[in-house]
C-alpha cells in the first residue's frame, strides 16, 4: 500500500507523523523542519520568527512536550508586555491598564466603555451580534479605546480597517474586560495577567526550534524528505509530483501549506480542479510580514518582553525583545529586537531596516542609534490571513472540494486560519486520528 503522504514538516506535520500509525512520508521544501518555527543565529544572537512563545493547555500534549520532545528543557516565564503611546508606556493589555495615560483619554476610554456596555449608545450593538471586528470592538470596549488602541493598531497589523474582518477568529485572541477590571486599570490597581498568554514556556537551549528538532527525533515509522517540495497533484491518480522529479503515490494526502498554494498545485495535476475553486483561492488574502532581527550595545533599558505600538508616527506594529524574554538568547551586554512591519509587498528589505532603527529609538528601546550593532530583515510570507467579506465563502468552497478530491489539510496556513502553535499540534494529531481509522 502507498503511504499517506504529508506535505510540510511544521508543526502540523510532524505532529501528523507522530500520531500516524500507518506509513507515512514527510516532504518538506526547505533544508529542515520546523517551519516558522526555526530558529537563527546571527553573530551569536538568536531570532525566531518573530515570538514564538508556547502556550500548552492540551494535557496529553503537555505531557508529550514536557516528558519527550523537550524533557526537563522548559523555562516558565511571565509575560511583561506593554503599550507604548502618548510617550508613555503603560502594561498591557491596553484595555485594563490605562493608568499613566493622559487624564483626558483614561476618561475617555472609561466613558466610552460604560456606554457601550450599559448606556443608550450602545444599546443597539448590544442586542446583535456584531458584524465585523469594529463592531465587536464597540460592544465590548467602546469608542474610547477603539479610538486610542484597538483601531489604530489592528489597522496597522492587518493592514484594512477592522470594518472589514469578521470578528470569527477573535475567540481567546482579544479579551473582553469586565468594568471593574477597565476602572481598576484606570485606577493603577488593574492586572496584566488578562489574555492568554500571560505565561508561557520557552526552551532552555537551542530556541524555539528545539521543540521541532525534539518531534522530529522521535518520529518513527515513516520517512522525511527535505529540500523537496511538491510540484503537481493529480487528486485522481492519488500521486504527487515532486521537485526531484520523481512521482510519489499516496494512500492519503496530508496538506500543511498554504491552502492557496495547494490550490494552485492541484490545478497544475491531470485532474485539475474546477474554475470556481481556483477563483475562490484568488480570493484568499494575507499578509506579508517583514520582521528585522537587530542587536544593540548593553542591556536592555526597558524591561519589556515585547511592546504594541498604535500611533502612525511609528511604521512597526509590534518590537519584541528575545533578550529581555530570555537572556541566553542574546550575548553579555547585548539587548536584541525584532521589529515587525505588516504590508502586501510594498515594502523593501531595506527600508524595513531603516525603519526599524528609527522606531527603536523613538520608542526608547534602545538609547540611541549608534548603539546598534546589526539589523537585518527577514519576511514571512502569508503571515495573517484577512477574515474579510470573501474569506468564509471562499474557504469552504475550497475544502469543500479538497473533502471530494480526498485531501485533508492541517495548521496555520493549511487551515488558513489565525492560530497558535499548539493549535497547529492539535491539528496534526485530528488528522492523524482520523487517517488511522
């Protein structure tokens, strides 16, 4: 029997090959696995791909990452993040901790949350469900802070007005705060515990690409093949052309990458795929993120993990700092940053980096520009997908058609969805539980 075939060797994937009880191969188009979760060493400083910070709440893959894939190898850390506006900063989350803000707008956010939540104003939001990301913004947090956070800066993250998302993918992603949590963090007393990621577990050694080198070990049953990637699907022959040009036949067929991209190399196959199910992946949107990895002179002068940044004066969204997290991530006396830009291709390596600079210093990051040692930028493709209008029927068009041509797809992108590393995990081990019968 032809094995099942896995397409991408992230999360997803080897979490599929770990599962599986039936053989399996894993083809994965780079030189190793892990997918967005590798990690770089740039003159002895270690990036990830932005901050990969594991959450875990499923027990049985608590148990296998703490016991097998990275035993005795967690730190526990609590999260310190913050808001950087109006030349403050204050602890996130912004929407229970605005003590420090200039009087006017802590008054401003409070009284726009208790008309949204209790007053006339909000009354007709309140008796619907909202039809977009802004509309949900408004029921649950009010004019005040849409104005001051929320729009500002899911405006630059995912690069439309929140008018036109869907709030489907919100779920644990954004907290709803209560009103005793918003006025006691307008009083000082509020909590930065809210959200959930207030803590989370990182790898003693090697990054966060260690948890993909821990799976990988102990994979059995099956065969990896990287450094090729797949180049035509033919559903109907169950074969799968590949960049070496050989041609691998599958029992079963497991997708991890972009599910646009799956799209396209079924089309390229002798069985092709219909044209309104070519069209609807045209309609897929996401994200390209250019994320700068940058080294200064001397500790960090914040003591932040990673700090939001709303106001248009700065081009980034988000500065992350791997050594203020984790200082073995970084040299003695040595503060490092990742700088992200959210954008569709408009934006060039280059100025990416001068960017980065500059909001590092108006920031207060870093104490000056002289004090950076590098800054290097790298780009994720697909790195949030839009939920607008065209999303959800486009989607299910799409698997609607996989489901009929025998593809099962898993993860981040192969789901085309907003989610978590560990969601990633969950994803690959449904898959696996479903091929093994």
């Amino acid at each position: 029997m032809d094995p099942i075939v896995i397409l991408g060797a992230g999360l997803a994937g080897l979490s599929a090959a770990h599962f599986l009880q039936r053989p399996w191969r894993l083809i994965e188009k780079s030189e190793r696995v892990g997918g967005l979760i590798k990690t770089e060493v740039i003159e002895g400083c270690a990036f990830d791909p932005t901050g990969h910070w594991l959450h875990l709440r499923d027990p049985e893959i608590k148990e296998l990452v703490n016991t097998r894939w990275l035993p005795e190898q967690l730190v526990t850390i609590q999260r310190k993040a913050a808001i950087y506006s109006r030349g403050v900063f204050t602890r996130f989350p912004y929407q229970v901790n605005t003590h420090g803000l200039p009087a006017e707008v802590v008054a401003e956010n409070l009284i726009g949350y208790v008309e949204a939540v209790y007053g006339e104003k909000g009354r007709e939001l309140r008796e619907r469900e909202p039809r977009d990301f802004a509309e949900f913004i408004l029921r649950y947090m009010g004019e005040g802070f849409a104005k001051n956070f929320m729009f500002p800066y899911n405006k630059k993250l995912w690069t439309v007005d929140p008018s036109e998302l869907s709030a489907a993918w919100v779920g644990r992603f954004v907290p709803r705060p209560t009103l005793k949590e918003v006025v006691d963090g307008a009083l000082g007393v509020g909590s930065d515990a809210l959200g959930y990621n207030a803590s989370f577990v990182y790898p003693r050694e090697g990054g966060i690409e260690s948890l993909a080198r821990g799976m990988l070990a102990h994979l059995k049953g099956g065969e990896l093949s990287v450094n090729t990637e797949p180049t035509a699907i033919d559903w109907k022959a169950r074969q799968v052309t590949l960049s070496d040009g050989r041609t691998l036949g599958y029992s079963e067929l497991l997708s991890t990458i972009s599910l646009p991209g799956l799209v396209r190399l079924v089309a390229k196959g002798a069985s092709g795929v219909p044209d309104e199910v070519l069209a609807a992946a045209g309609r897929l949107r996401a994200t390209t993120v250019t994320y700068v990895c940058v080294a200064a002179r001397g500790k960090n002068p914040q003591p932040w993990h990673w700090i939001y940044l709303p106001e248009p004066e700065f081009k980034t969204y988000r500065i992350g700092s791997p050594s203020a997290v984790y200082a073995p991530l970084a040299p003695p006396d040595t503060s490092t940053f990742y700088v992200e830009y959210s954008h569709h291709g408009e934006l060039s390596m280059a100025q990416a980096e001068s960017y980065a600079v500059e909001d590092l210093v108006r920031s207060r990051m870093v104490n000056a520009a002289d004090d950076i040692l590098f800054a290097r930028a790298r780009e994720i493709p697909h790195a949030y997908v839009l939920y607008d209008t065209a999303y959800g029927p486009a989607k299910t068009e799409i698997l609607r058609f996989l489901e009929h041509a025998g593809i099962l797809t898993a993860g981040r992108y192969g789901q085309w969805e907003y989610s978590s590393m560990e969601d990633a995990i969950l994803g690959g081990r449904a898959c696996a539980r479903r091929l093994n019968g």
